[in-house]
C-alpha cells in the first residue's frame, strides 16, 4: 500500500457516509443513489435523515461495507460534485 493510500482503517468495515444539505430538495434520494453507484447493494434501510432543529437542513447518513479508501475517495468525490451537498463528511 503506497503512502497515500494509508487509512486508520482495517477494510472492509462498516462506514457512515453523511451529506448536509438544504431540506426539502431531493437530498435523500440523490445521495443513496451517488452512493450506491459505488456500494452495491446499499438500500434504503441503511440511510437515516436528520433535519436540523429548524428544519432547514438535513443530514443524510449512509452505513456502507467499505471496501477501500479508493472507494471512499470516489464517493465523496461524486457527493462533493453535487450542488445539493453543501457538506460530504
């Protein structure tokens, strides 16, 4: 493994992928989907939505078997990409 490619992390394991976004806009959908393209078999059973306490916002958290931080990488990459996602954590 080359030096860019260390992780604190044993893989495969569990993950959470979060994106923050404005409520009400499609966030849900956009992120399972952007996510799943990376992480077969991911389904809506692994995604929990938090609104903000003013309803504003939400986060998206999808618990994915990660298999590499390549994988990671591309996902965040994508969610990043998206006007929607303000934040990718």
């Amino acid at each position: 493994m080359s030096e860019s490619e260390t992780t604190p992390f044993d893989f495969p394991c569990r993950f959470p992928v979060k994106a923050i976004g404005p409520a009400n806009r499609g966030l849900e959908a956009l992120a399972l989907e952007i996510v799943a393209r990376h992480a077969p078999g991911t389904e809506e059973t692994d995604v929990t939505v938090r609104p903000s306490r003013g309803g504003k916002w939400i986060s998206v958290t999808i618990r994915i078997e990660a298999q590499s931080k390549g994988q990671l990488d591309a996902i965040y990459r994508d969610l990043s990409a998206e006007d929607l996602v303000v934040w990718a954590l």
